[in-house]
C-alpha cells in the first residue's frame, strides 16, 4: 500500500497520532489482560489437574495394598513410568500408622529415601480425611504430597498412604506456556497495531488530501476543493467550495463597484483637469496640481479597499521573485545610465495577496531611488522571521532622521524641484500596513543614500 509515510508523521496535535496511540494503548492493555487471564486460568487448571492425579493415583495405591499377618503387603502400580524411574521426582510411599502394623512400601523412584510429614496440628486432614501440603525432594524438586490414612481391617490396623508429584515440573510448563504465550500474543499485537495504524493512517488520507487541496488554493495553483471524497468528508469540501465561491464573489462586487467609482469620478476630474488649463496661470496651476492629486487619493483609498477586502484571502497569491525581475528591468530602461543589481536570496518567496499591490508596492521605491540616486539602486530579496524583506538602497542625497517622518506623511514634498505629489511613500507605507507589514527608511550603510526596508509576511507554502 503506496502511502507516503512523510505526510503522515504525525505530530502531538494530529489526529492520526491521538488516533493511533489510543488504540494502540487499547491494544496493548487488551492483549496484556487477554495474556494475564489465559495464563492464571491455564495455571489453575494445570495444577487441579495436577491434583487430581495424584489423588487418582493415591486410590490406585490403597486399592492395591492389604495385611498379611500383621504386615503391609501388595504390589501398587498407579500406572506411570515415572514412579519407576530414580529421583524423578514422582514418589509413593505406604507406611504403618498404628503399633500392630508391620513394614513399608516404597516406589522404586524414592527407594530408601524419606520425605518429612509435617504435624497434623501444622496441616490438619480435611472431612475426606486427606491433606495435601508441599515438602522438598531428595532431589531439590518441590514435591507436591496427598496424604491420607486408612483403616486395611477389622483388627484397626492403620497405614498412611502417600503419593506425591513434581510440582517444579508442573510449575516449569505453566511458565513455559506463559513465556509461549505472551510471545505469541505479542507478535500478534504487533503485527495487529501495525496494521491498525496503517488502516487509520488509509483512512485518514481524504482528510490530508482536502489539506494539500487548502495549501494548493492558498498558493493560487486551483482554485475548488476536490469533492471525489468519502461521503463523511464530502459534504465539508462543498462547504468550504462554497465559501470560496461567496468570497470570490464579493471580491468581483467589490472591484466591480471600486471600477464604477473611479469611473464616475474621472470624468468630472478631467473636466477640472481642462478647466486648469484653459485658466492657466497660477489659478490654472493650482487647480491642475490639486486636481492631480485627487486622483491619486482616489485611487490611493479604491486600493486600499480593495486590498482590505481581500486580505488573508485564500485565492490570491504572487511569487515575489518573477515580480521583483520585471521591475529591474523596467527600471533598468527608464534610468540607462544607472547600475541597477538585484540580490534573491529567497527563491520560493510567496506574497499573500495580488501580484499588482506587490508591483504597486516595490515599483514606487524603485521610482522613487531612480529619482533620487546618482548611479547606483541595489535591490535585495531575503529572509526574515517575519517572512520576506525587500530592500531598496540608492546612493543618493539620503535623508535626516528628522526627514524620515516627513517622508511617510501623505503629499508631504521634501524638494519642491523634483515632479511628484508626495504621496508616493505615503501610498506604499499604507499599502504595507494593509498586509501586516512594516516599511522603514534610514540612511544606506553601503551606498549612502536612502535604504527602504520592507517585510511583508510571506504566504504559507
């Protein structure tokens, strides 16, 4: 199953990762319980089976037992080879309980040997009139012993019969099967947690797919979300199709009623426009140069509408570097004679919002240091915290500090010489602030002129 494990590492907030490792907890406690209950139950039946055989094999023995003249007589065989065998472990024993009671019977296994018999005040017989209690071997084993007295005949003679079993034994394969066991529901657990991450993590991949569909939006590259999805996720992607759809659409009424604005008011401005030069002379002039910077107010506030309405928008995005290229080189033939060099040292930069405000943006700062500079501009493209800056430097005048706040105010002219209105710096530093970022001018370190620094934060990728 081709998944691409890189997407779905997941992190502490994902829900895949909350996911997984809930079940995999689940799983881990499930099987550790399963494993715990499966061993104690096998534990307790092998040792009441355990159990039970002996006292089967203790019936065998006193059935196979009588007196002779006073004397223990008869030939038990309960029927396992291990009563045969030396030190196995697997012992009977029948031995005189009273005084008119005469000799021993031995298995083969236990021969001469003696087993301790604890008092019966310690282990008292039960109503059966057995008790069982645990001793150790002549071989280090921990035997297992059933014991029980019986009257043999009409004369009182009583013996006490023994039988006892390797209870290390029993106990060895109770931990064998429990380290079987636990190895075994294991490799089962692992196998089945690996398999139930990666059904989560399939499961999960309609949810990844609609994020990569955000982030291609975001980057301008589509402009729907795929609705091919599961019929849980569906009904979202619609949603969100929705939404976009609406904000495309009041983005389209917005500019259409910006458009109809500036239209209606070109007219009437051209119309003063004419009438300043029909005038002519300093009523003339006067009315031209406010006329002028009418429009550019106009124009000024339509844009900053316009980029108010579609700020952290999902649709528009612009790379910074194919922009910043063109107005070098537009830049380039409007001033021959200067030495105009750009520096990128962010390739990838996105700028979240229309690719005209960028080139509205940069294109006064490069105006304005082609206006100003001698024979140098220097454009940079880099990386901040922030996101991207740009920075514009020429080797011009420069300004004081106590000219830079004069600069930013709006038709605020510092040389009444050079053409303008003086609102450039004052449309670009409201623009900037539009999109959340920050403009500052100071004196070029290397040039010497002015040095304009923009960051603007950049658009996810």
């Amino acid at each position: 199953m081709a998944i691409r494990l890189r997407n779905y590492l997941p992190s502490l907030r994902s829900l895949s990762f909350r996911v997984i490792s809930l079940s995999t907890l689940w799983t881990i406690i499930s099987f550790i319980a399963i494993a715990t209950i499966i061993s104690t139950l096998y534990g307790e039946a092998r040792l009441k089976s355990f159990q039970q055989l002996l006292s089967a094999h203790l019936f065998s023995v006193i059935a196979s037992v009588s007196v002779n003249d006073g004397t223990l007589a008869g030939r038990p065989d309960p029927g396992e080879v291990r009563y045969s065998s030396p030190l196995s472990g697997w012992y009977w024993s029948v031995e005189p309980a009273a005084d008119n009671l005469k000799g021993s019977l031995r298995s083969v296994s236990l021969g001469e040997r003696n087993i301790d018999s604890p008092s019966t005040l310690n282990v008292p017989f039960d109503t059966s009139f057995q008790r069982q209690y645990t001793e150790a071997g002549p071989n280090g084993q921990q035997l297992s012993v059933v014991e029980t007295e019986v009257v043999l005949d009409a004369d009182n003679r009583v013996a006490r019969f023994r039988v006892m079993g390797n209870l290390s034994e029993v106990e060895g394969e109770i931990a064998d099967f429990r380290y079987t066991l636990y190895f075994y529901l294991g490799i089962f657990g692992l196998g089945g947690t690996l398999i139930n991450a990666a059904v989560i993590l399939f499961g999960l991949r309609p949810l990844d797919r609609v994020r990569r569909s955000l982030g291609d939006i975001r980057e301008g590259k589509v402009t729907r979300l795929d609705e091919d999805l599961p019929n849980e996720i569906a009904p979202l992607a619609r949603e969100m199709n929705a939404l976009i759809d609406n904000n495309r659409r009041i983005m389209d009424r917005s500019r259409t009623q910006v458009g109809n604005l500036a239209h209606s008011l070109k007219t009437p401005l051209s119309v003063l426009v004419n009438e300043s030069r029909t005038i002519g002379g300093t009523e003339g002039r006067l009315i031209a140069e406010q006329s002028a910077a009418m429009q550019i107010q106009v124009q000024h506030y339509l844009q900053r509408a316009r980029v108010a309405a579609q700020r952290d928008s999902v649709v528009f995005r612009a790379p910074v570097t194919p922009i910043l290229e063109r107005l070098v080189r537009v830049t380039a033939k409007l001033n021959p004679h200067m030495d105009i060099k750009f520096n990128n040292y962010m390739d990838d930069a996105i700028f979240a919002g229309e690719q005209e405000d960028l080139e509205e943006i940069v294109g006064n700062l490069m105006e304005n240091a082609g206006k100003w500079g001698r024979r140098i501009i220097t454009l940079t493209l880099a990386r901040v915290e922030q996101g991207f800056e740009i920075s514009v430097e020429d080797d011009g005048p420069g300004l004081a500090a106590e000219q830079i706040q004069d600069a930013l105010a709006r038709g605020k002219r510092l040389d009444e010489t050079k053409p303008g209105t003086g609102l450039g710096l004052s449309i670009v530093n409201d623009t900037v602030r539009e999109y959340g970022g920050t403009l500052t001018l100071e004196r070029s370190s290397l040039l010497g002129g002015l040095h304009a620094r923009l960051i603007l934060p950049t658009a996810a990728n």
